[in-house]
C-alpha cells in the first residue's frame, strides 16, 4: 500500500512541474517574444535612419532629420525652418522614406 502512495504522489509532483513548465512556455510565447520581434523592429528602423527621412516622434510630431549623431537626432519641424530640435532616437517611433512618401 504505501508503493502506490509513494508512487501517486510523485506522479502527483511530476504533473505539478510538468504545468509549470508548460506555463513557462506559453508566457514566452505570448509575452517575451513578440515583444523581442519588436525590440529588434525597431531597431532595424533605427539604424536605417538617414538625414532627409521625414520621421514621427513619440509626442505625435513630424518632423525632417537633418543631422544624425550616436543616439541623438537633430529633427526640423515645421514649415518655417527654425524649429530644429535635438532629441533621441528612442524617441522616433515611425520612419517615412522620401522615396516611399506620396506626393
């Protein structure tokens, strides 16, 4: 009697862990993952970034690059020409090519 107590509790134990892991991957699958095609989306957009790309900050404004340094932007907006800000790159969350915008 106390082989199969001993050997239902570790099934009981082994099922436990199995769930667990299976958890795991599931969270990776829905959570982790998605969120690393992500992370190297944008940074494919990042580093393709050039001067004369017309760009969409994360504060909703649009603007030209003028000047790329290592992680900072000096970004044109407006028509009038005198608004030129420097800001990060972490902050540019859409690029528009001028050979791809519509004229």
């Amino acid at each position: 009697m106390s082989i199969l107590a001993t050997a239902s509790s570790t099934a009981g134990i082994g099922m436990s862990i199995l769930w667990i892991v299976i958890m795991f991957v599931a969270l990776y699958f829905m959570m982790i993952r998605p969120q690393q095609k992500e992370t190297k989306k944008k940074n494919a957009m990042l580093a393709d970034l050039a001067v004369g790309d017309t760009v969409l900050t994360t504060s909703g404004f649009y603007g030209m690059v003028i000047d790329i340094n290592d992680d900072t932007v000096i970004v044109e907006f407006g028509n009038n020409k005198n608004c030129r800000i420097p800001m990060q790159k972490a902050a540019i969350s859409m690029v528009e090519k001028p050979e791809d915008a519509t004229e």
